[in-house]
C-alpha cells in the first residue's frame, strides 16, 4: 500500500484529521500500540491479541495506513505492520503547537 509523504515534523491539514480520526478509535490506538511495541509486527500476533474477526482488524489496518501511521508490506502470504515514527512525531509536534504546547524532553 502506498504510504502518504510526511515533510520532517510537517504534516498536511487532511493528514492531521486522518490522524485524529483514526487514533480517535481505541481498538485502532490498542493496534498501534501492539504494533509499536515490536520492529515489525505480524498480523497473525494482532488476530491472536484481540478476540475479534479477521476482516476486523483488516479494516482497522486499512485505516491505520491510510492515515500514514503504520506500513503494510507482505513477505509471501504473511501480512507484516510497523508504526511509522516520523509520522507519529510530526503528529504529535502539530498537536502541540495547536494546543499551544512545546515538546518538553526529559530530564537526564
């Protein structure tokens, strides 16, 4: 699947509300999450993670990376998915300066 371009911490306005909309979801951000806990993530451990149908979390997936939050790619007939990082700090650094905010970086 083709993923949207994302420019360094610059996102479009129909990317940021794609973005919304699809974190808006809490099985999408439990997804994500599964997702992002690993480099890359099979969609067989997301079925055997979550008790719902595989067309289910297809649709879920679709919508993730239709947002540009995660990339699809099939090795033969397995389906792998990784969060795609850059989007998610571009999302975040947008956020914030909606909201008003700045990144705060932990204390070492």
């Amino acid at each position: 699947m083709k993923k949207p371009t994302v420019a360094r911490s610059k996102l479009t306005e129909k990317q940021f509300e794609l973005i919304a909309k699809a974190l808006a979801d809490p099985r999408r951000m439990q997804l994500l999450e599964v997702i992002a806990g690993e480099q890359e993530c099979a969609c067989q451990t997301l079925r055997e993670a979550f008790p719902v149908s595989k067309a289910t979390i297809s649709h879920h997936l679709k919508e993730l990376v239709r947002a540009g939050l995660i990339e699809a790619h099939r090795e033969g007939q397995f389906l792998n998915c990784e969060v795609r990082r850059e989007v998610l700090e571009a999302y975040t650094a947008e956020l914030l300066r909606r909201a008003g905010g700045t990144l705060k970086t932990p204390a070492a």
